[in-house]
C-alpha cells in the first residue's frame, strides 16, 4: 500500500499460514441471555440483523451481510487503509491506529459498500442502494492509548451527517451486558473485512486464551487486558491488510454483535500466530459515554 502513512499500516499488514501439530485451543465465548437493546439509549438502535440466518457461513460476504462495514479512503486513493463498524447514525468505532491517521475534513468515510469494482451492487433481482460518503468532523481516540504497547486502541469517529439506514446501512450491536469469554456457549465468531478481494470475505474465527496468546506472541508484544487473540478457525490463511477496525462478530437471537474489533498482527512471525483484538466488551462504559456526549 503506497501511503504516507506506510510505516503505521505496515504493523497491520500480516499473512501467514497455519503450522502443524498444534494443540486445540478452547474457542468459547459466554454470552449472557438477555436481549441488549434497551440498555442505553444510543447504542444498539435498529442494530445488527441482515436477512442472513444461517449459523454456518460462506467464506464470501453476501449482499447486505455487512450493512455496519465502513471503510477509510486517504483523500484521491483508490484503496482503503482501515476498516470501523458503523455504531450510530453518526458515530464509527475503529482502532486508534486507525484514528491517528483519519483527519478531519479530509479522510474520506464509505458506507454501504459491497463490491469494489461495481457502482450499483446487485444479487439476483435484489440491488443495494448507492454508497453514502461522509466527511470526519471528529476523532475521539482513547486517553489511554499508548502507541507503543498498542494498550487502549479504540476511536470513535464521528461524521458530519447522519446516514440513511436501509438494508445496506446498519449499525451492528454491541454487547452491552458485561461478559467473560467462558465456557457455556460457543457461538460461531467470524471476522469480516475487504482483503485483496472485490468483496468483503468472512473468516471463521477460534478464540485464542490470553496465556496461550502470550505464549505465541508476548516476545513481540505485552498483551494486556482489553486485548484478546483469534486465529482461523478452520487454518486458513488470512488476509488482513488494511483489516484494522473490523468486527469480530457472533451471531445472538437473530442478530449480529461486535464482540472485538481487530487490532494488530504480528510481522514476520511464525506461522500459526494469533490476531490481536480489541476486547469489546471491556469498552461499552466507554463506548456509550464517548457517544453520548458527542
Ligand atoms: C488446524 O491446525 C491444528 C494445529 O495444526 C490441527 O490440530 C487442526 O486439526 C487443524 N484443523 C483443520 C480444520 O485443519
Ligand atoms: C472542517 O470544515 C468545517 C466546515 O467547512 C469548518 O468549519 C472546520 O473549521 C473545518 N475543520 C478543519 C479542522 O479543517
């Protein structure tokens, strides 16, 4: 990617392939059950269903599968350089990596965005509305973030104008009950994003534990709390360039929740090493509170 922020999005361009004789990771997330929407009177409006009610999914996104995807265009380039998940009508969670290179008036906001290479994207009979393009009026990174250890890499951007909701548009949910990642249930959990494709791909994700993370990757990065690790579920090799700020996503009663937000990966490490999430959950206090007031 030719940018001038090369050397930031570097740390998130990873590929790697899967080792071999490895041991089974527990891949579990709890979920409490209870329906989330009522509990704050921003988030989760009008959030996270798609006519898609299949548990297991195809490797291809289809159409309106991913209303809540945003991408981050530098002013005249054709290549996105970061992912966000619409949250609002007005606000985007992404990383804080990402923020730091998202300038106000000028970074350019897609919505609605299915297919790269067509304008008017159809399935069948069924076409998508035009995408909706939205300046940054402002940037709201985490006090906490710490650019070195990656501690706190979540943003919230908010937009200059509301967007139209349609099946093309959505805010995804965002678990608002506080959870551990435990032993009860164990839903399936994709990440989805824009690779070297035309249209977004899903990956199947495993949830890695923390110590088994930092086993893997804790020479190369002190993970802290706030971050969690996944890695394919089935062994597939994963591109995730530019894939910073997308959603680690668990289907719950019919609709899709954000339970992390990709963060970095680690360059030049063994095959077989975990991604880094944002820990979702440990951020909603935060998360409401920024969009609350702003
Ligand atoms: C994935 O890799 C692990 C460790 O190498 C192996 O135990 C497991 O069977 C593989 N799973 C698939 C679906 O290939
Ligand atoms: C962004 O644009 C608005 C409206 O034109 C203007 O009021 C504001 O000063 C601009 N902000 C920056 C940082 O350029």
């Amino acid at each position: 990617m030719a940018s001038v922020n090369g050397s930031v999005i570097c740390l998130l361009l990873v590929l790697f392939s899967f080792s071999h004789g490895e041991r089974e990771y527990g891949a579990r997330f709890h979920f409490p059950d209870k329906a989330q929407l009522e509990l704050s009177d921003v988030l989760n409006k009008d959030c996270g269903s798609t006519e898609y009610e299949d548990r297991d999914r195809p490797a291809e996104r289809r159409l309106q599968e991913s209303p809540w995807l945003v991408l981050f265009y530098y002013p005249d380039e054709s290549v996105h350089f970061c992912h966000g998940t619409l949250i609002t009508r007005t606000h985007i969670l992404t990383t804080a990596v990402c923020a730091s290179n998202i300038a106000v008036n000028e970074t350019s906001v897609v919505l609605g965005e299915y297919d790269l290479a067509t304008d008017q994207d159809c399935e069948g009979v069924k076409c998508s509305d035009p995408v909706q393009r939205r300046s940054v009026e402002k940037v709201i990174i985490h006090d906490g973030y710490n650019q070195d250890t990656f501690l706190h890499d979540i943003a919230i951007i908010v937009i200059d104008r509301e967007v139209l909701l349609s099946d093309s548009i959505k805010p995804i949910c965002l678990p608002l009950i506080k959870f551990e990642i435990g032993t009860v249930n164990q839903p399936n959990v994709y990440n989805s994003l824009w690779t070297t494709m035309q249209r977004p791909q899903q990956y199947w994700m495993r949830y890695v534990e923390l110590d088994d993370c930092r086993q893997l990757v804790g020479h190369k990065i002190n993970l802290n709390e706030g971050q969690i690790c996944a890695r394919s579920y089935n062994n597939k090799t994963i591109e995730m360039t530019g894939g910073a700020g997308s959603a680690l996503e668990v289907e719950y009663h019919s609709r899709m929740y954000q339970v992390a937000m990709l963060s970095i990966g680690i360059l030049e490490s063994e095959p077989g090493t975990p991604f880094i999430y944002v820990d979702i959950p440990k951020y909603v206090q935060w998360i409401h509170d920024t969009v609350k007031s702003n």
